[in-house]
C-alpha cells in the first residue's frame, strides 16, 4: 500500500491513508539492534505497540547508513549493512535534507510535521523528540522496547 505524500515546504508530510494505521520512522541506530542484541526490531515493535503499524525509513536516513557502510571499522560497516537490507522491510519516504541540517535534524522535522513516533536509542535526538511532543520508542536496559509518550 503506497502512503500519500503531501510535501510542506522544503519538509515532507505523510498524509493519513484510507486504513489508519500507526506509522513509526526509524532512526539509524535503532537498525543496530539486531546485532548488537539478537533482536527482532519488527517483532519487538509490533509487540510493544499491539497495533498494526508501519516501520518507515527516511532517506536521509537510508543515505546515513551508506555511509556507515563505508566506514573503515568492520564491525560499523557489517552493522550498516545489515541496517540497509533491514531498511528494505520498510516504507521509504523521500525528504530533503538541507546542508545545514543533520541526520537527526531532519527525523525531527519529519516527525514534528506528521506526528510520527520515532525508534531511536539516540539520548540526544530521544530528548529533543520528546521536547516537540513525539513519542519515542528505545531499548531499556539492552533486553526490551519502551515507549515514552502516547501514540
């Protein structure tokens, strides 16, 4: 099923479908978690929400990890890799990406504008989220998903 998209200035908005259903970006790091903690991220969300719901990958998202798998860590660059394929069970969303903008800058756009939840184990961005109203989801103590505000 492909999502409308109603472009807002230089930002992106995800217009509601005909079946509502509960969309969530995912951040770049939380695509790690499969290997770090031999974690079904899928699986764990669907539980975690009980809802049907919809992982979304942004592109500056997509472009991150490309550049991650071109790190000269091995270990960066096997997780990266795996992030992308991962990526691949996810709706894709085209966004703008300005040059004063970073990675992070742009989820919170994107989420503020559509009012999004975000998965992210990214303290900083989890924070800066939460300051805008959008409800995040993270791994606590390296063995199950939490959700911070409502969805």
């Amino acid at each position: 099923m492909n999502l409308p998209k109603v472009y807002s200035g230089c930002g992106t908005k995800l217009a509601a479908s005909k079946k509502v259903r509960l969309r969530v970006i995912l951040d770049a790091n939380f695509f790690f978690l499969p290997l770090q903690f031999n974690l079904d991220i899928f699986e764990e969300l669907a539980k975690l929400l009980n809802k049907r719901y919809e992982p979304i990958m942004l592109s500056s998202t997509k472009k991150e990890l490309q550049g991650l798998a071109e790190s000269t860590s091995i270990k960066t660059k096997k997780q990266a890799v795996n992030a992308i394929s991962l990526g691949a069970k996810c709706f894709f969303v085209p966004v703008e990406k300005s040059d004063t903008e970073t990675y992070d800058d742009v989820i919170v756009r994107v989420a503020t504008e559509s009012k999004i939840p975000v998965a992210t184990n990214d303290r900083n961005l989890r924070k800066r989220l939460r300051q805008s109203g959008i409800a995040v989801i993270y791994m606590r103590q390296k063995q199950q998903l939490v959700l911070e505000g409502s969805v």
